[in-house]
C-alpha cells in the first residue's frame, strides 16, 4: 500500500471536549498550583482531578504525564495564558481574558461572551498548536464570519469544514468572496457525491472530521457558542494504521449537519467582528526583529473593550488602556495625518504613576523628553522616550536624549517601543540608556493590578536598569514578572 502523505491543514485542539474539566484544570492551575506546572505539580495536579473523578489514567502504575499536558495545552490554545516555554521552571501566565474567565467561573452568560472573546484573539500560527507557519490567520473570526452570512443560510457544514475551510491559508475580503462561492457549490452535491470526494483524500479528511466534528464542535456547543444539528451519517473515513500495526484502522463517521451561532449570542459576534474583522493580519511568531516570547505576549495581551462593556466591566480602567499600549503605539504611528502621535504617551506617563514612589509628567514637543519622571525614594529624576514607528524603531539618537535628559537633570533614559532592529541597541551601547519592550511594560504593571499589588515600588525596576545601562532590559523585566506572579508555591 503506498504511504499517503497528508496535506497541510488547520489543526484543532482535539484532546477534549468536556467544558468542566477545562474550567476544573484552569482553576486548579490558578489555585493549587500558583501557577507553577513542574512536573512533580502535574503529579498532584493528576491527583486532584482524579478526586474529582476528572481524570483516569490509562496505565495507573507509570503515572504517564501525557493527559495532563494536553490540559495544560488546551488551555494555552484557548487563549487562558501561556507557558513560557524557554523558561526550566515550567510555570503559567494567565492572560488577561484568563484572569477575566476565572473572576466570572461562576455566571455562565458571561463565562460564553469572554470564550467567544478568547476564539477572537486564536491565531494561526498558534504559540501552542502545530498549525504550519504557512497559515496566517484567525480562524475562528472566520468561522464565525461565514455562520453569520446570508448567503450560506448563517450555517456551516461540516463537511465544508473539512473539505473547504480547513485548508484556508489567509483570509482577505477578497478571497473570502471565493471561500463562500466555492461553499455554494460545494453544497449543490449530494452526499454520495460528497462522501465520494472525501474519500479522495482519507487520511486528511478524516482528521479535519474528527477535530472539528467530535471536539471543537461539540465544545462550543456546550458553553452555548453555537447550535449544532448533528445531521445523518453519510460516510466513514479511516486513519491510516501505524506500520506492522495487526489492529483494524480507526473509523470516524461523517454526518451531514451543521453548526450555527446561538441567537442570543449573534449581536455580541456581529459587534465583534466589526472591531476585529476575519481579514485582520496576525502577529507573525517568526518576526526576526523580534524575541518570539515578546509577540506571544502581545498576542495573549487580547482584552477587547466590547466584551468589557458587554458584561459590565469598567472598560476606563487604566489597567485596560495599558494592555492596549503596544496596539495603540503601533495604531498611532501609522496616523499619517499625526493627529493622534501623543495619546499613547498619555497613557504612558499613567503607567510610569502606578508605581507609588514615581511622580510622572508627559512634557512632549520638540526638543524635549516625551514623559518626565521623578523617582521619589531616592529622589532622583530619569526621562523616558515613547518611540512609535511605521515600520520598526531602526536607531536612537542617543546624543539627542542627552539633551532630554540633562534638561530635566535625568540620571538615564528608558526607551519604550513595540519593537526594533537589533542594529538599534548598538546606537545605546555605553549611554545611560535602556530600552523596554512595551509588551514587556504592560505586563508588569498589569499582573500587578489583577493581583490587587497597589503598591507598585520603583525599587527593582532602578535597580535592573542602573545595573544594565546600554542595553534591553526586557527579558529582566519579563523575568522579573514571572518571579513575582507565577512563583512557586
């Protein structure tokens, strides 16, 4: 029999889909954990569940890790947080839509608005899914897109599913045109005809059924995203067998139903995709001007104001507008007519005022520093530079920021910027100057708010920067998150 190699696809993550066990698992690593997922912790984590009768293992003797992982990675997926994966310790950052979920774990019309929220921000290339790079997109906007267009009755087979819009390698309104002629005419066939051309091609087909037909679909129908009529089986697809396998293939039916969106859920996911269109671009994980773990953290940073509103959270909060910070710094400096090139560093100077013993000042205009700051403790004054650019930050002009600084009797300057080339941190290079990411900056200030940390001291960020001048202080800083709020327990 010859091999069959499959065709790239979307990958789903397909290792369960039972609602209350990721809900269980999400609390378990928040509250028994404190974050840390050490191996010896996913032991007790397995534990825990299985008191719960939420977890068995299929050998009991080896204590196999391998159920506990995909937990852990489900919840990666679906956007409650992320593992930082370059780091030995092994422990979890809960972003923000994850912190919002676990706040509301129990008013379910509010735990289905902030899942669909987390679908928004799901892209491909996905920081825990094996999704091939060549995919950039957001799926499920898609998705939602298609169940919410006249022209396909507002539903989506599954069939077109696995035949059509798993294979989809971007979206743009002008191929998304001809994804929904192609749905049309694909729905004018029979299900003989139908069944006839998934068998073409089995081995992929049959894994594009079973991730969206036996998992993600019936999860999302549980937490009420959408409304599933599970149709007629019309055929059975087989995985290919493992070689010197003696055990017959695995077979997957095929039904002929569709899935649609709840209709009390339709007006939120029509708001939705207005501010966060299908078309969108997503972050690019291989950005070679940028440390990858700095793109993961602006893609989990995802908090959109329209859910806030929906579920009655104070969307004013400053909290709010500093997880916006890099977006607005990328939005303000494609402003081509500059009429918006100074809220950013509003919203900056606000920032730099949580911390207790830091009196900020934005001063701005030519010739002078962006946001004048006075560390109160040891009373010393430093400036700090909001560096937005169309493209990336290419050089700093340190002998300019010398003028800034000795303007306002500054120690050193702190440069905050989405991001840069790394010929830029050459042009710091001996200069009492450092650079922080602003992903990396909202992060901080951010977990200290979730956690109700009201006293934000100065004290370790001067103590980082004074002891590293002239270079990127990022990863300390991020490192310095991580210490703090997903320590050990």
């Amino acid at each position: 029999m010859p091999i069959m190699v499959e065709r790239d696809k979307w990958i789903l993550y397909k290792h369960t889909c039972d609602y209350e066990l990721i809900k269980a698992v999400a609390l378990d690593v928040k509250n028994s954990c404190a974050t840390d997922i050490s191996d010896t912790e996913r032991y007790r984590m397995q534990e825990r569940l299985a008191a719960l009768d939420m977890y068995r293992a299929r050998n009991p003797r080896s204590k196999p890790l391998d159920s506990i992982n995909h937990r852990i990675n489900t919840l990666e997926f679906y956007m409650f947080g992320y593992e930082d994966k370059g780091n030995d310790n092994k422990r979890f950052i809960f972003s923000p839509l994850g912190n919002l979920f676990l706040n509301h774990i129990n008013d379910e019309d509010k735990l289905k608005k902030i899942f669909t929220a987390m679908l928004f921000g799901i892209q491909f290339q996905h920081w825990a899914n094996g999704t091939p790079a060549c995919f950039q997109l957001y799926p499920f906007r898609l998705l939602l897109k298609l169940m919410t267009d006249e022209r396909l009755n507002c539903r989506l087979y599954s069939t077109e599913y696995a035949y059509i819009v798993a294979f989809v390698k971007t979206a743009t309104q002008e191929n998304y045109e001809s994804l929904v002629n192609r749905i049309l005419e694909f729905r004018s066939n029979d299900d003989e005809t139908i069944a006839s051309l998934l068998k073409e091609d089995e081995h992929t087909y049959v894994n594009c059924i079973y991730e969206w037909q036996y998992y993600t679909q019936k999860l999302l129908k549980t937490i009420g995203i959408i409304r599933v009529y599970e149709g007629e089986k019309i055929c059975k697809l087989f995985h290919p067998q493992k070689a010197n396998s003696q055990s017959l293939p695995t077979g997957r039916w095929v039904k002929n139903g569709f899935a649609e969106i709840s209709p009390d859920l339709l007006p939120f996911v029509k708001r939705m995709l207005e501010a966060y269109p299908y078309y969108e671009k997503p972050l690019r994980l291989d950005d070679d001007e940028r440390m990858q773990m700095d793109v993961v953290k602006e893609i989990y940073s995802f908090y959109p104001n329209i859910l806030l509103e929906e579920i009655g959270e104070d969307v004013d909060d400053i909290h709010v507008r500093l997880l916006e910070l890099p977006a607005l710094i990328e939005k303000y400096s494609n402003n081509p007519d500059n009429d918006t090139a100074y809220l950013f560093e509003d919203v900056l100077a606000e920032g730099f005022n949580m911390f207790v013993n830091v009196e900020a000042r934005k001063v701005g205009g030519a010739g002078h520093t962006d946001i004048e700051c006075l560390y109160i403790t040891k009373k010393k004054k430093f400036a700090v530079e909001a560096k937005s650019t169309a493209n990336k930050l290419i050089g700093i002009n340190a002998g300019r920021l010398r003028e800034h600084r000795s303007q306002i009797g500054g120690e050193y300057t702190i440069v905050i910027t989405p991001r840069y080339v790394p010929a830029a941190k050459r042009d710091i290079r001996n200069e009492p100057i450092v650079m922080i990411l602003a992903s990396t900056f909202s992060e901080y200030l951010y977990n200290h708010m979730y956690h109700d940390v009201r006293e934000i001291d100065y004290k370790d960020f001067d103590d980082i920067i004074t002891s590293n001048l002239g270079t990127d202080v990022s990863k300390l800083i991020s490192n310095m998150t991580m210490e703090k709020f997903a320590s050990r327990a």
